[in-house]
C-alpha cells in the first residue's frame, strides 16, 4: 500500500482532519511567538536564552 493511500484511508473525516491541523498550527504559531519574545527579551537584555 501506497503511503498516501494508508493516509488517506486512516482519515475518517475531513472537516476532523481539518480543526485538527489548524488547531495544530495556531498552537504552534502561538509557541513560536512566545519563543520569539523570550529571544528578543534575552537578547536585549544580554543574558542568554536557556
């Protein structure tokens, strides 16, 4: 079996599959925002990051 066609049959619903992917991308959007944030606070303040 193909990859996409093992894909494509583990898919059940589409408009699931959907609220999950953009749940999954605003979640990351959020995360990487506030990494951003953290990096220019560290950053002008001369400390490191981590």
């Amino acid at each position: 079996m193909r990859r996409d066609a093992a894909i494509d049959n583990a898919i059940t619903s589409v408009s699931g599959l959907q609220t999950e992917t953009r749940g999954f991308a605003s979640g990351y959007a959020d995360q990487v925002t506030s990494d951003w944030r953290s990096y220019v606070t560290a950053k002008n303040d001369g400390v490191p990051l981590f």
